[in-house]
C-alpha cells in the first residue's frame, strides 16, 4: 500500500514537473521559423560560398583576373581566366569558376584578394542529386545581377 501512494506521488510530481517546463515554452517568444515558407535572416559573418563582389560604381566586378585566388586556394577548387581586350593594357576576367564540393570555406580567397572582388555569398538552403549541381559559374552569376 506504502509503495502504491510513493508511486502516485513520484508520478503525480513528475507531471507536474512536465506541466511547468511546458507552460513556461508558452510564454517564451517563439524561435523556430516554419521554413521553408518562413526564412531567417542571415548574419552578416555567414559563409555561403564565395562570390564576386559587384562594383556597384562600375557596374561591373572588381576583379582583374590576377588568379591569386586560385593559386593560393589549399583545395584548388577556383578556376580563374583572363582575355585580352583590344584598346586595354590590362586584361579582363574571362571566366570564373568555383568546385563548392571541394571548398572548405577558409576564406583565403577572400583575404588574399588585391582588389578586394570576393565576398562569401549568404545562400544557405543549397540542395542538388549531382556533384556537378555545386560546379558554379561565379562569373555567370554575377552578370545575371547586373542585368
Ligand atoms: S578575385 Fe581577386 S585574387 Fe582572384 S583573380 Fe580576381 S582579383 Fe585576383
Ligand atoms: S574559401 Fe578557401 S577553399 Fe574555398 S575557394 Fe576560397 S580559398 Fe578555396
């Protein structure tokens, strides 16, 4: 009988115990978003993968083709080409390519830059069925933002 009545009080208290912890969560401001339909904002320190920075006085990219990115890069996964362009002494990138499956996000690139053309993208919610998917032309998207 004396183990019934400690049973029915442990139990009693412990749902008690649940009923406070839940009631509390009630009245705390909700943290959890519904996503997808809800997203967050990103802070400003995230690191998506790089992208280039778009010159907002040129209209254009920052960056003059120097492959100190790709060179200094410890996962070799920046591909960077320039062109020569009749009438400019200097030449013009011509292609950049990123491998985002072998980038391990250590901000080298970004560092190393001389003219400062590379910044970490906030694009969080990245999902594909290939590897290929994460093969990005980073040149390519930022002349879809400056059309
Ligand atoms: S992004 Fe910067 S480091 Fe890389 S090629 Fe362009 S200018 Fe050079
Ligand atoms: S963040 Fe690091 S690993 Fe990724 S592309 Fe830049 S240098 Fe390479």
């Amino acid at each position: 009988m004396k183990r019934y009545f400690s049973d029915l009080f442990v139990g009693g208290k412990s749902l008690v115990d649940g009923l406070v912890v839940t009631t509390k969560a009630l009245f705390q401001p909700i943290v959890t978003v519904q996503y997808p339909r809800e997203e967050i904002d990103i802070t400003p320190n995230f690191r998506g993968h790089i992208d280039l920075i778009l010159d907002p006085e040129k209209n254009t990219f920052r960056c003059i083709a120097c492959g100190m990115c790709e060179r200094s890069c410890p996962s070799e996964c920046i591909q960077v080409k320039g062109k020569k362009v009749e009438g400019k002494k200097k030449k013009t990138l011509a292609l950049f390519k990123l491998d985002f499956t072998k980038c391990s996000l250590c901000g080298t690139c970004v560092e190393i830059c001389p003219t400062q053309a590379l910044e970490f993208s906030n694009e969080y919610n990245l999902a594909a069925f290939s590897k290929e998917a994460f093969h990005y032309d980073i040149l390519k998207r930022l002349e879809e933002r400056i059309i």
